[in-house]
C-alpha cells in the first residue's frame, strides 16, 4: 500500500459496488479511466475491500485486451490490422513503425512517450490503411508516412 | 424512404447535411460542420438554412460528405478551406460548386445529386433507412420520418403473440450471421418458463473490417431501441442490455443518449405511451475480446465474468443471462421490426428471395473503388455489389478474390461472382453471412498470407475454454506460418485439412466452429498458390517477405534518389545519373522503394520463385537520358 499510488479516486467506484453491486468488468473500466491502467496496488485494494478473490480480478483483467496491468506511453499509436487494412498494406506500416519507435507491438518506449499496438479493427475501411494516435485518425498511410509521424527526430504530431 | 424525406423540408428551406459517421469523422467533418454553421450565420442564412449531422451516409470513400437537401446535392472530399465557397455559392446563391461535386470515374461526367450515382442508385436501404439523412441526437428527427409508429401501432392494437406472428411471417433472420429465423427465437423466448426474461442486443461487432452495426448505432440509434421495445412486448421482458464494443466511443454516447431521449418522451422507460407495458435499458461496453460476439460469452460478460461460451442446450431462450430465459438479436435485426411492423410482414417477405428475405447490409473494404456501406435485397449477386454498386477493383487492377464474413468466412474466388448472396447461398459455397464484411482482394493479395492473417487473429481471440479451438487455431497458425516463411512441405496442406475439419466438428463454439473456414475456402479455390509457396518458393502476389526480393530495373530507372532516400537501412546505392541497386543482404522488405519510385518510372520489381538478375557493376549505371527528360 505504500507504492505512493493515491488510493482516493477509487472511494466513487467502491461506494457504486456497495450500492449498485457494479460488475467487476465495470469497476475495471472505471478504475482505468482514473489512472489509465490498472495499478497492482489498486487491485490489492480493490480485492480488501469488496472481498473479490484477487484471482478473480486478476482473470478479468487479463482476459479482455483493454485492461493493462502496465503502465503505458502519452502517446498511444494503433495501427490498424483490420482485413482491408491488412490488404492495403498495414502489415508493411506496422513494421515502419516497429523500426522507427523501436519498440514491438504491445511495447512502450523506456521513456514511457509511445505505445505501440494493434487493434483488430477501428472501422474506417475507406482511409486505410489506418493509424490512431491517441483520438487522432491518419488515413491511406504508407510505411514512410507512418514513421514520419512517429518521428522523434523532428518535432511532429 | 429518401423521397419521403426530400418533402419533409417546410416551406422552401434547405438543410446542409454533414455526414459525421466515423469514417467522415476521421478525415476532419467535425470542423466542416462548425465552419458550416459559423458561414451560414454570418451570411445571415440561418432562417433559411439548417445545418446538421447525420450518421454515416455510406460512401465513406468520398468523405467528408455534406450533402443539400432537397435537392440532394453531394459534395464529395470536401475539405475545410472549401466551406466559404459552399457558403457563398451554394446556400447564399443556389450556385452549385462544380469541382466539388461527385465525379464519375468512368467518364468523367459529373454527377450532382446522390441519388444518380452508380453506388447509390443500385441499393435498397432498408437497415439503413436512415443512416445519413436524419441526425441521431434528436429524436424529433427519428419521429418526423415515422419513428416510433411501429411501437405506437403494437401497443395500441397488436398482442404479443401478433406481434410474433407477423415477425414471423417476415421470415426475418438473425442478421448477426448464423440466420436464425427471429420470430422463432421470440416464441421460444415468451414460451419459457422464467418470472424475468431478457432481451439482448449484440452490437459487438468484433471482425475485423466490419463496420455496419456501429454505423447503425450511430446514425440511428432509435430504430434499435424501438425494434427493441417491441421485441420486449412480444416476449414480455422488462429489461434488456445493449452490448456494445467499447472501441465505438460514438456509438456509445449517440446510444445513451437516444435512451434519455426515448425515456423522455415516453418510448423507453415505465409504463411505456401509457399502455402500462415497462421496458429499460441497460448500456454494456465491452471491454475487447472478440469471443464476447458469441452469445453465451456475450451474457457471461454482461453478468461481469471472463467472456467464455457455454456448452447449448440449455439454449439462451430457456436458460440465458443470469439463468433467466433471454433472447437475442443483432443491431440490424432489431432495427428492421419497426419498418416490418409499419409496412407489414408481405412487404417485407416480399423483397430478396423466398429463404432469406429482406435487405443485406455490408461493409464494403479492401481493393475497392468505393469503401463504404452498402445495402442490396438478399439474393443480389456479388458481382452487382462489387461492379455495379462498389465500382470494381481499386486502380482497375484483376480482381483475386472476396472475402465474406470475416474471420468465420470464406474467400470466394472469380468464378463464384454470379452467386446469390443470402445466407444458404453463401454457407454453400464456404463462406457465410457472417457479420457482414466484404473485402475485395486484388492479384496482389497472397491467400495463403490471408488465410494466415485471419488464423492469427482467431488463435489470438481463442478464449482457451476447448482444446480443439486453443491448441488448434494455434498449430494451424503455426502450419500457415511455415508455409509463407517458405518452410512448407508438401504434407502440410493435408495436415491442415485435415485439422480443419476436426477442429471445425468438435469446437464448443461458433467462434472454433468456423475458425478454420478462411482456411478450408483458400484451399478449396486457391490451392495452387499453397502449392506454389512450398514446391516453388513462389508467392505470386509478392507478399511472403522470405520469397520475394526486390529489384531496380536498370532500363527504368531515372536514379532520381526517391527510392534510396526512403530506405530506413541504407540498402540502396545509386547517385545523381547513376541507376540504383539494391543490396539485398541489406534489405529488410520493408517496401517503402516500391510505394517511393515514382509510378511513371515503375522501377522496382518483386521477383518471386524466380532468379534475381545481377546487378550491373558501376561502370556500366551510368544513366543515358534520351531526349526531353532531365
């Protein structure tokens, strides 16, 4: 408990719980929106206080792809690997921006400024191939385009 | 239906119309709708000018859209330094703006209103009777063009059991791919025994390259939330969940917020118009896992549980979400009811074919004129929507293949264009209905890659539950693997059929189940390119990285540097007037020469299965211009 987290946001999800018997998955997605992933000390907590078996939490969290257990970058870049994307090339721009962050899919850089994933689809066919960086979408991109937009060389973004 | 919207303009005013469905969204119409709005107020417009948002209008390939109604006057690509023109010519003096209308790429001719251009001209929209032509945050909008009609007409006249008959006499099938026919699940449903009974709609639409449900949620949400209500009266449930992906932030908020609209007016909520019948409903995101479309997974997840099917029987209808008898139904089922229940059950039955009646909706992707969202009447072919409606292969390339219903679906090849697409038509053939993606595959797509590709995704979503689906999805990977790293040997493609016909008969869900069929259709259609990619090293769409490299053809290259400057490992050499070479111990394929080499010159060459001529020694690279070139 002493890992210097501050355990204060978390009073609201705990007090929807006793009230409104909240769903864990719910609780989960709500304690991610406070600290953007899902602390280790948070979960301990989380488990004192509503008697959920650690075990169980711990089989949520790992079982749907949006709950991170690690701490992730400002900048979160999705490549988009859906099938059209994937027909149009994402494989190739995935791999330009692999090379240029120097991270792999499901990395972050060590300075905690990029994370790198992959998502199965975002749904904007028509622009890809795809890549999110966080709420921004960028269309039609090529491999360059792609690192040039991840670039720390220059300022870009 | 968007005839009926050109009279619903009053009195000689217009309505600007800004398409904000995601694809829109994306490239930049969220600030074209407030420059919009900024321009027509500051013309002084705005008495007889309205502007608003609509949901997705289905040719995300020509977005941003804006459209003038009545008229119906699409404006394509717009961009934001556009909007001053369309204000000051189109809305202030009724002065179309020439080169921003619709183009045909054919001809060249120009195409102002929508309803003339190929791609919509040949649809039928049912499904999306609305999407992009009403804004889906005002439920005054829903109801001006008879929303909620259907359940005031159920609720003032019709039993449950009516409603279930004339459901039935639709022959409306679950849109969410398997096609089960829907008035017989309700009646299940209402025959359950159970005190609390649920009704479930699946919106979440995992597969990859499908986009059809989300565009329905968010261009019109209450046509879901009123197919649901009636689903609720005819089966006698008082609550029910919609359950939609939480990579849709859109979707969600246009959802919830259609819900508090709904409740307001009383069409959601207690004692619902009145007629002492009592619905709500509950928002559900999910939290990513592909397995979470199946339907008991669905419900263990909404119950706050690891999304893991169930072994059926007890089927969801007797034994669902907390136990209770549920039923459920996709987006798209439950916004056909109220068109069903307005304009009755014949009429409905009386579009597609005897077996599948109704509209097919599809997200249109890949090598493809234009992407985008399309409706058709069941048995259309997939050559009307690929030609006719899609405008054929992107940059005219030979069409490969298409690939229906994504990760549970099947590639068809060219000779299978002339089939009907309705759920019997397309499971004969091995693809299926599916979620309803249709990507189209040119000569540069490698099947065995995509075959790959979509076992990469199933083995990764594979919840671990069975043993055929966790280890098989898994060897059948690996198998895949082997071959487009050109380690294949020829009893590889046998071990793989073989695999996926077991895996296929003893998955526990449908997820398992059809895992194996992208992988069976290529086989099928395309086995000479498995055996090519093991006997010959060859991937003849120059995709497998370890069969191919890359050449500079020494007679087309203008050694202009595009190709050298782009390569992130410095593998090219070359100068001013000296032809380029590839080292290729160098060379990490990463492709970026290709798209780099300017398409007059075409330099760069994929060679696969063949041998690599030797480059030229430096002497002899001096690049000799002929006349007119520098």
């Amino acid at each position: 408990m002493s890992s210097g987290v501050d355990l204060v946001p978390l009073a609201p999800v705990l007090r929807n719980y006793r009230e409104q018997a909240t769903s864990l998955i719910s609780m989960l997605q709500e304690i991610q929106k406070i600290y953007s992933y899902l602390p280790e000390d948070v979960l301990k907590h989380l488990s004192q206080e509503t008697m959920i078996p650690m075990s169980r939490i711990y089989a949520v969290a790992t079982f749907y792809a949006q709950f991170y257990l690690k701490q992730r970058g400002r900048k979160v870049v999705r490549v988009c690997r859906g099938t059209a994307c994937h027909v149009r090339g994402s494989s190739l721009v995935l791999n330009a921006v692999e090379r240029e962050l120097g991270i792999k899919d499901g990395e972050t850089t060590p300075d905690f400024e990029y994370t790198l994933e992959t998502v199965a689809c975002i749904g904007a066919c028509a622009l890809a191939p795809a890549i999110v960086i966080n709420e921004n979408t960028y269309g039609k991109m090529t491999p360059s385009e792609a690192a040039k937009l991840v670039s720390r060389k220059e300022k870009k973004e | 239906m968007s005839t009926q919207m050109l009279n619903s303009s009053p009195g000689g005013t217009q309505t600007v119309i800004v398409c904000q469905g995601t694809g829109c969204v994306s490239s930049g119409s969220v600030k074209i709708f407030e420059e919009l709005v900024k321009g027509i107020a500051q013309e002084g417009l705005a008495a007889k000018i309205k502007a608003k948002i609509s949901g997705c209008h289905g040719c995300c390939e020509q977005g941003p859209i804006v459209i003038v109604e009545p008229e119906g006057i699409f404006y394509c690509k717009v961009k934001l330094e556009d909007v001053p023109e369309i204000v000051a010519s189109q809305l202030k003096n009724n002065h179309p703006v020439e080169r921003l209308l619709y183009k045909n790429p054919l001809n060249g001719e120009i195409i102002p209103h929508y309803r003339d251009i190929p791609f919509y001209a040949k649809q039928q929209r049912l499904v999306l009777r609305n999407c992009g032509h009403i804004d889906p945050e005002k439920i005054d909008d829903y109801i001006a063009v008879g929303g909620y009609q259907g359940l005031k007409q159920v609720l003032a006249k019709m039993s449950p059991e009516q409603v279930i008959e004339e459901v039935r006499r639709s022959g409306l099938r679950g849109r969410g791919g398997a096609g089960f026919p829907t008035g017989q699940k309700w009646e299940g449903c209402r025959k359950a025994d159970g005190d609390i009974k649920y009704v479930i709609c699946n919106a979440d639409e995992g597969d990859p390259g499908a986009f059809m449900d989300r565009s329905v949620l968010e261009g019109d949400p209450h046509s879901v939330i009123e197919g649901m209500v009636i689903s609720a009266y005819a089966i006698g449930s008082t609550e029910g969940y919609v359950y939609v992906r939480a990579e849709y932030p859109l979707a969600v908020k246009r959802l919830r917020l259609a819900i508090k609209e709904a409740e307001a007016r009383g069409f959601l909520g207690k004692n619902i118009l009145g007629k002492g019948f009592s619905f709500q409903i509950h928002v559900n995101e999910g939290a990513g896992a592909f397995v979470c479309g199946e339907s008991t997974a669905l419900m263990r997840s909404i119950e706050g549980k690891p999304g893991k099917p169930r072994q059926t029987p007890p089927r969801s209808v007797e034994k669902g979400l907390w136990g209770k008898p549920t039923s459920l139904n996709n987006v798209k089922t439950f916004a056909c009811v109220p068109v069903i229940i307005t304009r009755g059950a014949g009429w409905f039955a009386g579009i597609g074919t005897p077996k599948s009646t109704g509209t097919a909706v599809f997200a249109l992707t890949g090598n493809i004129m234009n992407s985008g969202l399309v409706e058709v009447p069941m048995g259309a072919t997939l050559r009307e929507i690929i030609f006719a409606v899609g405008g054929g292969v992107l940059g005219g390339k030979p069409f490969k293949a298409v690939q229906i219903g994504g990760p549970s679906g099947g590639c068809l090849p060219e000779s299978a264009l002339d089939l009907p697409v309705d759920f019997d038509s397309l499971d004969e053939a091995g693809a299926m209905m599916g979620s309803g993606g249709m990507v189209v595959m040119d000569r540069d797509t490698c099947m065995v890659d995509t075959a790959r590709f979509f076992l990469e995704f199933t083995q990764a979503e594979s919840c671990g539950k069975c043993v055929p689906c966790r280890i098989g999805t898994k060897r059948m990977f690996e198998l895949l693997t082997k071959i487009t790293e050109g380690r294949g040997v020829a009893e590889d493609v046998e071990i793989l059929s073989e695999l996926a016909e077991g895996i296929s008969t003893t998955a526990l869900c449908g997820l398992g189940q059809s895992a194996p069929n992208p992988i069976l259709s290529t086989i099928r259609y395309f086995r000479d390119e498995y055996d090519e990619h093991i006997k010959n090293h060859r991937c003849r769409a120059g995709v497998c990285k370890s069969m191919i490299t890359y050449f500079i053809e020494p007679a087309k290259c203008q050694a202009c540097g595009s190709c050298r400057r782009q390569c992130p490992t410095d593998a090219i050499e070359g100068a001013k007037n000296l032809i380029h070479i590839i080292h290729q111990e160098k060379c990490v394929k990463c492709g970026n020469c290709v798209t780099a080499c300017p398409p007059r010159f075409s330099a760069i060459k994929v060679i696969s299965g063949e041998p690599v001529p030797a480059v030229l020694p430096a002497s002899e690279r001096t690049l000799v211009r002929t006349k007119g070139e520098k």
